[in-house]
C-alpha cells in the first residue's frame, strides 16, 4: 500500500480554468511552492487547474492549499501517473 493516497473528488463538470499549470516532474514540497506563487498571481475567486505526476503531491498539494485558505473543487486522476488538482482561489 502506498504511503500517499491522494482523495479523490470530482470537480463539478462545469467548472472552467482561467489558468492551468503542469507541474509534472516536479517534487513536494515544490509543487505547492509554486502552485501558491501561481495562485498569488491570480485574482480571487479565479481557478487554477494543477498537474502533478506524484501520489505525493496529489495528497500533499490539495491539503496545503486548502490550509491556506483556497477551496479545492477536485482532485482527480487523469491517466496511469497524472492527477489534476482544480482549486479555487481564496
């Protein structure tokens, strides 16, 4: 059993990204580093699509983001290695 495992909530299918960010090949605690600098760039209320290629921080990023006061709307496997975190921000 893997020590991270990510849950999955499906984001609502009507959901539109105003930006999306590939994130793949990066490691935690990187990938919420620069997720948190992308959504500080962002307006609020505007949302952020994440792609990570790590169970890690599939599990990592969405709790992280959520402490800082976003809302994540999804988190959701996309293929064999991919997960798309959609998040909303604060």
């Amino acid at each position: 059993m893997s020590r991270w495992n990510p849950i999955v909530i499906h984001a609502p299918k009507d959901i539109s990204a105003d930006e999306t960010f590939d994130l793949k090949g990066e490691i935690c605690p990187y990938t919420f580093v620069k997720s948190k600098l992308m959504l500080e760039m962002m307006e609020s209320g505007q949302i952020l699509q994440i792609i990570v290629d790590n169970d890690e921080s599939a599990t990592n990023v969405p709790k992280s983001l959520t402490n800082e006061g976003n809302t994540v709307l999804g988190t959701e496997k996309i293929n064999e290695t991919d997960w798309m975190i959609t998040v909303r921000k604060k």
